[in-house]
C-alpha cells in the first residue's frame, strides 16, 4: 500500500469533462453553436472546485451560438476569461478522451449538439462509458440530445425508466427552431423510454437526477444542473 498516492490522490480535485458542439449551422443553415450561459453557468459553480477540460467532436474552438453572446451579455466574461479562452483553444477531440481521468461528463446546449453529438458514434460511446462507470453524466437544455444514443449496461437507453428533462417541445416552437433540428427533444426522451419533466411554465428552471443521470431544461436550469454535479461529486468523495 502507497500511503503516499493514496493522500496525493485524496488531494487531487475530481476532474470533469464539459462538451460542446462542433456544428455551427442549423439544418436551415440559421447560424447556431454552444449556448453561452449553459457553460458559464455551471463553469462558474463548478470551476472552484474542480478541474475542467473542454472537449468537442473536432477539438479546438467549438463554435459559439452568437444569439446567446447577444442575449446574455452578462455572461461574455466567461468567453473574455483568458483560462476560459486557453481552454476552448486547447478542446480536446472526443475521439483522444479517456473516460478513466474524469470523474463527470457534462453537455453543453445550444441546437448543435441535436445535429452532431445525438449521433456521433464516438460520442455515443463515450457517454455510454461514464454511464455505465456510474460516473455523472450530465447535460442542459439541448445537451441532452448528445445521451440519446446512449446505452446502460444491457444495452437500453440510459433515458430508459429514468426521469430526466431537456429542452421542451413547446419551448423549441416558441423560438421557431423546430425545422433547424433532426428531432424535438422532450419526444426523444419520451420515446426512448425516459420518464420526461419539465417546469410547470415554459423557460422555468427545471433540474432533475435520477441516480448519476443529471438533466436540466433550458439556460435558466444551467446553473441548478452545476449545484447537482457538485453536490452529486460530493456524495462520492
């Protein structure tokens, strides 16, 4: 027994990995992207803590929605954060990600990951790995379209008999997007068997997790959904 790695390891902050899109295009070829306070949001309960990485399907520099970096100027501190900046420069691919040094998956929103990371094959495995290592898998309004395809250990959909949420079908009309997307989301999750939520009014925050499944609704939940990963990494210590 190393004493010595074992208290090193107590040490080490749990790391988590955020994803993002690398589609910058809806299918109307409306300009899209990572939705800007669905990672600031969670990165600024989460970046305390914990060590994050980015990552996206093609790497450096995912693109950013450009509506949201209008419409939450609260937030363009984050993309202006010089680490921020040197970490969306440095996203990793997918494709170089080793499950075992994350302790947390998270999906970050915005139309783009219904296009890319709903059926990206190395996407799919990758959430499909956390999953099943019983890791926190987690995502806010459209992330969780990039865990449609993921399985359970007998190969179901991680959706399957689990209460989750995401973005609504009502809330994608009433932005008028329901042609830029390849599926509505809240059917999705229904169809693949999940026991679907959503806030009592549409664009309410909506948090739900069921086991180490952690969903929130739309950029008003983005910040609900980072309290429940810290509180989630925090049962696990």
């Amino acid at each position: 027994m190393d004493l010595h790695a074992d208290i090193a390891n107590i040490n080490m902050p749990k790391r988590i990995l955020f994803v993002f899109t690398s589609v910058n295009k809806t299918l109307t070829g409306a300009q899209t992207g990572w939705y800007l306070p669905e990672a600031a949001h969670p990165y600024n309960v989460l970046s305390p803590k914990y060590e994050i990485d980015f990552a996206s399907p093609k790497g450096a520099n995912p693109p950013i929605d450009e509506g949201s970096v209008q419409a939450f100027k609260d937030d363009v501190k984050f993309i202006e954060d010089p680490i921020v900046k040197e970490k969306l420069a440095n996203a990793k691919k997918l494709s170089d990600v080793n499950v075992a040094d994350y302790d947390a998956i998270f999906y970050v929103g915005g139309h783009g990951p219904v296009i890319d990371l709903a059926t990206d094959p190395v996407n799919v495995k990758l959430a499909s790995e956390f999953f099943r290592a019983g890791k926190v898998t987690s995502a806010v309004c459209h992330g969780p379209a990039a865990l449609t395809g993921a399985t359970d250990a007998d190969g179901a959909s991680i959706f399957k008999g689990r209460k989750a949420t995401g973005f609504s079908d009502l809330e994608e009309e009433q932005v008028g997007k329901v042609k830029d997307v390849p599926f509505l989301l809240e059917t999705r999750i229904k169809e693949i068997g999940g026991l679907y939520e959503k806030a009592a009014e549409p664009w309410g925050a909506h948090v739900v997790r069921d086991g180490n499944l952690i969903t929130g609704q739309n950029p008003a939940s983005a910040h609900g959904v980072g309290e429940a990963i810290d509180k989630a990494l925090s049962e696990s210590a």
